[in-house]
C-alpha cells in the first residue's frame, strides 16, 4: 500500500515536537495526526506522539 503524503502532511511533519528527529517516521505521525491511515509500526519512538497504532 502507497502512504499519501501531501503537501499538508510535509507541513505537519515539520511542525512536530522534537521527541525524535527520524524523518520517515514523523512522515508517519503527520498523516496520522490528521486522523488519515492508521500507522503499522513497531518503531516505539512514535509513542510520545499520543496516537492510536497498531503494534506490530
């Protein structure tokens, strides 16, 4: 499945907290954020982001 990221989402992504600086990861937050795809992820350094994920 292809992520889509649009130009709003590079502007959330920017716009995040610093709780870690991993650019495909926070190109996984933004989306989210926006209450678009649910994240699959086992990359625990998204946790302090405060969405709803499912583990792997």
């Amino acid at each position: 499945m292809e992520l889509p990221f649009r130009i709003d989402h590079g502007r959330r992504a920017g716009a995040l907290p610093p709780h870690h600086h991993d650019p495909f990861e926070r190109m996984l937050v933004a989306p989210a954020r926006a209450k678009e795809p649910t994240p699959i992820t086992d990359g625990r350094r998204i946790e302090p982001y405060d969405l709803w994920v499912l583990w792997t």
